[in-house]
C-alpha cells in the first residue's frame, strides 16, 4: 500500500501561482511512477503531468505544457506540480496518483494507477 496526501491548494488570481505538494508513504516511493490528475466541476478526471522514477522523463497535458512543472523528491518521498500563469479554466480538484509500472504509450490513463490521494482544491479567479 502506498498512502498519498496532497496539499498547496488554493484560490489564486489569473497569472498566480501555486505549488502542489503530494507526500507518499508506505511502500518505496522510488519505486512508482508518479502522476497528477484532475477534475472539474462536471467534467471528467484529467491527466495533468507525470514523472518517471528517477525523473528522466516527464509527461504533460498540452494545455498546461510551459506553465506546470513535475519534479519529485526520492529522499522526502515526495511529488510536485508547480503551476505557473494559473487560467480559470485549471480550476478543478487536483489528485496525485502512483502506479507500480510505466508505458509510454499509457502513462495518462487513469484506470492504470494504482493509488490515488484525496485531492486539494485549486481555484483559479478571472
């Protein structure tokens, strides 16, 4: 079992910026590759970005690419999703996800991770 707990949500002005945190425990956290997720008010779950184990290679949503950034730390068990030039339309409730194995062809399918956290709310004003 891997246990994740989001944080760093808020409400934040157009342009603003804020950083998610997602701090796992339990299993090894090195071992899993990590993603972000969200979902709007009645819209479906999103891929947002995810991060390889060791960080080589990073994915990302084609709306967010140049404005979110992923990192992870492998030592404080911990992801990131730094988010920058924030637009109302970002506001949803955003998730972190582990999953045991990667694919390059899969890496945004949400059914294919399998341990998600609460979720932390961003909400973006115009």
């Amino acid at each position: 079992q891997v246990q994740l707990v989001e944080s760093g949500g808020g409400l934040v002005q157009a342009g603003g910026s804020l950083r998610l945190s997602c701090a796992a425990s339990g299993r090894t956290f090195s071992n899993y590759f990590m993603g972000w997720f969200r979902q709007a008010p009645g819209k479906e779950r999103e891929f947002v970005a995810a991060m390889s184990r060791t960080g080589e290679i990073t994915h990302y949503k084609d709306s967010v690419k140049g404005r979110f950034t992923i990192s992870r730390d492998n030592v404080r068990n911990t992801v990131y999703l730094q988010m920058n030039s924030l637009k109302p339309e970002d506001t949803a409730v955003y998730y972190c996800a582990a999953r045991r194995t990667y694919s390059s062809t899969t890496y945004y399918v949400d059914g294919l991770f399998n341990y998600w956290g609460q979720g932390t709310q961003v909400t973006v004003s115009s």
